[in-house]
C-alpha cells in the first residue's frame, strides 16, 4: 500500500478577502495535501496572500476559469484532486469525508450538492439557472448527477488525465459532468454547506451571460456526443414542416388533378430531402461520435483505479489515517 498523494486546487481572480481563510481551512482538513492556488490575473493582492497563507501559487495567464482548470490538470499529478473555488462559500472540513468516500467506493467524481446556510449564497436566477441547466443535462445525458454548476468536486487521477478540457469559462462545470456521464464512470454525492461571499468578495458569475453561455455548451455537446439525437429531432422538424406545406397540395391534387401551387410543392419536397439528409448526417457521425467515446475510454483506463486495497494513509497523522479508515483495513 502506498500513501495517496492528495491536490487541492483553488482556481481564483480577485479573491484577497477570503483566499488565505479557505487555505488554512484545507490545511486543517487536509493537513498533508498539497493546496494549489492558481491565479487568472487577478488586480488585487490574491497572489500574495495565497504566497502568506502557505499555499503553492501559479497562475494561468488564458482569463476563464476553464483555462484554468485545464492548466491544473495538465500540471499537477496526484491520486485524488479536490476542487473548490476560492472565495470561502463551501465548507472545506467535510474534504476529508469527500474523499473518503472517492476512495473507498471507487468513484471518480464525487460531487457536493450545496444546501444554502445564508439567505444571500444563491442569487434567484442562479439558483432557477442551476436547476434548468442540471435538469436538460440530466434528461439528455443522464439522471446520475445532482446540482451540476456545484464548484466542489473530487477527482481520482484517471478522471482528470481523461477529460479534454475544452471550456474556457464557467461553462468547465458542464463539461466536467458531461464527461462523467459519458463514460457511464462511477459517481457520488455528499451535502455540503453553502455560504455567502465574506465581506469585500464579489461575485463573478453573471446570471444571463453565464446562463446563455452554459445554455449554449449543452447544445454543442448534444451536437457531438448525441448527433442521432440531435439530427433526429431535426428530422422530425423539417418533416412535419414538409407534411404540412404538403396537405393542401396533395389534397387539391387528388381532388383535381392539378398542381396550381407548384413552389410549395417544391418546398415541401425540398424540406423533406433535408430530413432525409439530416438522418443520414446523424447517423455518420453517431459514428464518429461513438469512436472518440471508445478513444476517451481508452484513455481513461490506461490509469488503474485507486481503491482501499492499494492506498494507505500516512501514519504520521491521525486525522489522515481517519480518512482512509486504516484501522479497518487492518483488521
């Protein structure tokens, strides 16, 4: 057995007022993690208190926190990674319990599903937003994920070495659940609190652009990973466009023999040969779409799966060794 190597990653812009208190509340969760803050360009002091606080601080000059997440996960290497967002809105003393439970029921996501302790944590578009985004990505993708915009994650290695990090901006939570769902990987879920930002700590989340933003991924992705879906409907759109323009065409054609409505006849030909074009589209790139899911699927099982049988705590904390339950383990 082997001492898992722990990574706590804080992506953050302008979070001086709450950065160095979430810092030390992971230090005392995690005391033998590494807690990696990675500045996007912040105008504030963020990086030096970060540098006071103890953590390991790099930045990522590509502004979006999808930058961001995709430079920490092509840099950093460890067994487990913990996400959370600089700003002190999540408890960081529930860590350890959060990735007790990534290790010992082998899941590669395990997600924290936020339960409001302040008035002020969720703005009412965002909460509607979360709600509306979670629920379309669920119906299409999959019921396996609950509350998807949560900023409080843990990974296992094989997830992150995986995931081809394609966002540049808030829109990463999307894609992050998406991939999960997609390769069918074993997912978790534990209830977090949620706060408001400290004093002096602004938002930059931005309920419409965001919203329209995320809206407007989960569109792309129903294009490239569910095309028979999304070329199907099309399909059915322009067909039943076609039957309609059709009816009284056909119906007066049958009556009299004639075709006085000769361009809506075209047109409904025209929109029929593209419904006909559209199922074939789908279907080439259902193709398509299955051989990068099977070369994603590769990928991720070319990293071997971290279980209780092959990861031990450090001994020289109590706290990590009540983590990882090693008195079970010996038993």
């Amino acid at each position: 057995m082997h001492i898992p190597k722990i990574a706590v990653l804080l992506p953050c812009y302008n979070e001086e007022a709450a950065i160095a208190k979430v810092v030390r509340d992971f230090r005392d969760a995690l005391p033998d993690a590494n807690i990696y803050v990675y500045d996007n360009n912040s105008k504030d002091r963020t990086v030096a208190v970060a540098n006071d606080a103890g953590a390991i601080v790099r930045t990522e000059a590509q502004q979006g926190k999808g930058h961001v997440v995709r430079r920490m996960f092509r840099d950093i290497d460890a067994d487990f990674y913990i996400m959370a967002d600089g700003d002190d809105t999540y408890d960081a003393s529930i860590a350890p319990a959060m990735l007790r439970l990534a290790i010992e029921g082998h899941n590669d996501l395990v997600n924290c599903i936020r339960r409001e302790t302040e008035q002020a944590a969720y703005r009412g578009g965002h909460r509607f937003g979360n709600l509306l985004l979670t629920g379309v990505v669920r119906h299409i993708f999959g019921d396996r994920v609950h509350d998807m915009l949560s900023g409080y994650k843990v990974f296992s290695r094989r997830f992150v070495k995986s995931f081809p990090a394609l966002s540049q901006g808030f829109d990463i939570e999307t894609e992050l659940t998406v991939h999960a769902l997609e390769l069918s990987m074993p997912v978790a879920h534990t209830d977090g609190a949620y706060r408001g930002r400290p004093e002096g700590s602004e938002s930059k989340l931005r309920t419409y652009r965001d919203g329209w933003r995320i809206l407007m991924l989960i569109f792309k992705l129903v294009r490239h990973e569910r095309p028979m879906f999304f070329f199907g409907a099309l399909a059915a759109l322009l067909a039943l466009g076609s039957l309609v323009l059709a009816a009284p065409v056909l119906e007066h054609y049958l009556a009299t023999g004639l075709v006085p409505r000769l361009p809506t006849a075209v047109l409904s030909m025209g929109l029929m040969l593209m419904a006909f074009l559209s199922v074939v589209t789908g279907t080439v790139l259902d193709t398509v779409s299955r051989g990068r899911r099977e070369i994603r699927m590769l990928s991720y099982l070319q990293y071997p799966s971290s279980s209780m049988d092959d990861v031990a705590a450090p001994a020289s904390t109590a706290q990590a060794a009540e983590i990882l339950n090693i008195s079970q383990l010996s038993q």
